[in-house]
C-alpha cells in the first residue's frame, strides 16, 4: 500500500458548504487525498484529529506586519507566530511601509527581508502613489495583482489620495492591467471639513463622533459609482457602518463587481467600549454603534460579506496611552481573529452547532479570500493538489487569551482576558508543522507565493 509523508486521520474536514469526517493524506506538502475516515492508508507521520475540525488554512487579507521600516513596532518573525498561532497560514500584507510598497522593487525589497523569518505564506497588495497612480503600471502579476489605496490618513498612512481625477485615473489604470483595488474608504475632505468646524477630539471617548460614518457613506457612494463607471473591481476594508454594509450590499446585488470586508474588531467591539477601553480600541475607521454591529454579523450570518480581516495593526503600548490626537489608531489581531470571530459566532447563533458556524469561517477566512486575490489554485481548500495547509480546531474549547498567548512584538491586546470560545491545537503549512500548542512553532520558511499562484489569472 502507498505510503504518504503525513496522514491527518478522522477529523471533522470543514469546507465552506459543508463538514465531513476523513482521513486527509499529505505529499511533498501537496493533499495528494481525502479519504473516507477509517481508509486505513498510511504514513510517515501520522496526526489523530478525532474530535477536531480540520479547517483549511486560512487566510488574512489584511495585516500591517510593519516590515521593512517599522519593525520597533512589529516585525514579520513575531507577526507570524501571531499568526499560524492563530490558524492563520497566508497572509496579505498592506503596503503603507517605510518605504512603502509602490513600486516592483519595492515589493521585491520586502520579500527579500522577509525570506527566512516567516512561518506563513505571503503576498503584498501593492501601495497606491497618490503623486504617480499610473506607477502601478510596472507591476507584473508576480509582484501584486491588487492594490491598496487610502482615502483618509493617520500616523502610519501618510500616503492619502486626494484628488478625484488621481482617483478617476485610477481606475482606469487598475481596469487596464486587471488589477483589484482595495480601498480604506472614508473621505478626507468630509473630516478636513468637519475639523475646521469642530476642532480636533480631546478624548477618545469622543472619537467616534469626530471620525463619523459620514465620512464612510460619501466615499463607499464616490467609490460604487467609479465601479460602474469603469468596471473595475473593488474591494472595500474595515467597513464599519450599517449604511455603507446596506450600500455595498445593493451594488454587489446590481451585479457590479464590488465586494467588502469587516475586521473582528469591528464585530467585537462598539462605541460604548470605548469608555472602558480608551485608546486600545481606537481603530480607523471609528468603532461603530451597536446597530451598526448588528447589521455587520447579520452580513456575515447571510454572505454579503466577502471576507474577515484582521487588520492586524500593532503599535507600542506607549504610543497607543498618548493624549488623544496623538495616539495613532490600530491594534493588533491576527492571532485574536479567528476565536474572535467563531466566539462571536455562538453567541450570535447560540443554538447552532460548530458544524453549522465553521462553514462559515472558511467561506470567509480560505474560500473567498483565495478567490478574490488569485490564489484559489493553491490555497483555500482542501482538496487534492491544493498546498497541504490546515487547522486543527477544538470547537469545544472554552479558555482565556492571556498575556502568556501574545506572539506579537507589541506585547498587547485588546482581548485581554477574554473568554473564547474554540481554540487552534495545531496550524500545518505546506505540510509541515508551524504551530502545535504542545511543540511550539515549526521552520520560519515561508514563501512568496509567485507565478504559479497567480497563473491563472493572466
Ligand atoms: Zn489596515
């Protein structure tokens, strides 16, 4: 009989439709099989998940690992331990780095300071020069084949596009090369307006009504209106409102290729938080009411939502306490996304059964991500000649997030303390072990994903 490197044998295979018990066979880091469970195949290694869900690994669309340039802050050797920590086990990193990702070099750049320090696979969205949009034309599909741009700014996102003719050409730009531009989408002149009025917040307590969701609705309408204009797919983060979600929802509904992402900040938190946890929470954009958290899970519930993303955006806790126009917004969440996000969902859902609820997390967190950024034909399934990344997933499990946990440079999180419910036993990448909760973190040599990832869209 065929021996293979590593069977995961009789755990709960969750895909996005549905959960089956099977034996999962690994070769040369590939799933060469899913067999039915008792196959009694064979190999090398061999991991008993009975009991467990065996998720594929997933993926996080939106972090800010802060390499190169700003690695007092974060660096990618314990950002991704946060991760595969976290079942995460690709990443997309954000380009608004120093120097930032705007050009192929760039990209190239980071990879090379990346190799040999990441326990996750990795693409880049490329940066969006406001003074030069038409520099994205350099990039070939190896490098990025979505890009990043910001509307707004704060201390770590300098890079804001301002001009409505820049933001037209980009768009034409973007159609051209087949590129998918993601956008933080809140309008500068909106805040630059209400500012000059109202000065700047003195208390984080105030900031939500100082950073409004006006400020969202007017730039997700500009941005709904350019995708009809130019066809070109768009891909909104962090929305943090229930008339932006109704919006985007109505656009994606005509059929116009507009697609959106909630972070597990903005599903676990609420405004009247902000009283408790000051600064720790303070995020761009706001932290919404709870209407407008209601209406974000009844998005993830119904499959308006595209994707979760972490928005892992870690500062020194010493930034974070500074008076409030100092403190620059973002917190730390790769690890905390996933038990985030599946606690959320029991208490949601409470009479569903975990085979109910992680269909969804994997629609969410492998499925459509790999979709949407050009990966699907390596990740996001498990599935014969896929990359052998899964999670090992005790659905059961009700425990603590403590300082202990933390894998990120920064030292915090605004879970602390949190009971979640469900927790990582073990992430494979590739098919190899990069987290165990008994053995520790595997070999920091994760990839670039390049060409044959992205074959298939050119
Ligand atoms: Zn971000």
């Amino acid at each position: 009989m065929k021996n293979y490197d590593l069977i995961v044998r009789g755990g709960r295979v969750t895909g996005p439709d549905g959960v089956r018990v099977a034996d999962i066979a690994v070769t040369g880091g590939k799933i060469a099989d899913v067999l039915p469970a008792g196959s009694g195949v064979s190999g090398t290694e061999e991991i008993d998940a009975t009991g467990r869900h065996v998720l594929p690994g997933l993926i996080d669309s939106h972090v800010h690992f802060r390499t190169p340039g700003l690695t007092h802050k974060e660096d990618w050797a314990h950002a991704s331990r946060a991760a595969v920590a976290g079942g995460v086990t690709t990443v997309f990193d954000m380009p608004n780095t120093r120097p930032a990702t705007f050009t192929p070099a760039d990209a190239r750049a980071k990879d090379a300071e990346i190799r040999g320090t990441s326990l996750v696979d990795y693409r880049f969205h490329a940066g969006v020069n406001p003074d030069d949009v038409s520099s994205l034309e350099a990039f070939s599909p190896v490098e990025a084949i979505t890009a990043k741009a910001f509307l707004t700014g704060h201390h770590t996102a300098p890079h804001v596009l301002r001009d409505p003719a820049r933001l037209d050409e980009l768009f034409a730009v973007a159609k051209r090369k087949g590129l998918r531009l993601l956008f933080h989408a809140e309008d500068d002149a909106v805040f630059r307006l209400l500012d000059q009025w109202q000065g700047e917040p003195a208390s984080y307590r105030e900031y939500e009504r100082f950073r409004p969701r006006s400020g969202g609705i007017v730039a997700v309408a500009k941005l709904i209106e350019l995708a009809r204009r130019h066809g070109t797919p768009v891909h909104v983060l962090h929305v943090s409102s229930r008339e932006e979600a109704d919006l985007l929802t109505a656009a994606g509904a005509t059929g116009l290729p507009v697609t959106w992402e909630v972070t597990a900040h903005h599903l676990s938190f609420t405004a009247a938080d902000t009283a408790r946890y000051g600064a720790r929470i303070r995020l761009s954009p706001a932290i919404r009411e709870q209407a407008d958290q209601d209406r974000l899970w009844d998005a993830v519930l119904r499959g308006e939502v595209s994707t979760v993303g972490s928005d892992h955006a870690p500062h020194a806790f010493e930034d974070k306490v500074l008076d409030a126009p100092d403190a620059p917004p973002g917190l730390p969440g790769v690890q905390e996304l996933f038990p985030a996000l599946y606690t959320g969902l029991r208490r949601r859902v409470p009479d569903a059964t975990p085979d109910e609820l992680l269909p969804i997390v994997t629609r969410l967190m492998a499925t459509e991500p790999a979709r949407l950024f050009g990966i699907a034909d390596r990740k996001g399934t498990i599935a014969p000649g896929l990359d052998a990344d899964l999670v090992l997933f005790d659905a059961a499990r009700h425990w603590s997030f403590g300082p202990g946990d933390i894998q990120s440079k920064c030292g915090w999180t605004a879970y602390a303390g949190w009971l979640f419910t469900g927790r990582v036993e073990r992430t494979i990448r590739q098919g190899r072990t990069v987290f165990s909760r008994a053995g520790g973190f595997g070999a920091p040599d994760g990839e670039w994903l390049t060409p044959s990832a992205v074959g298939a869209l050119r």
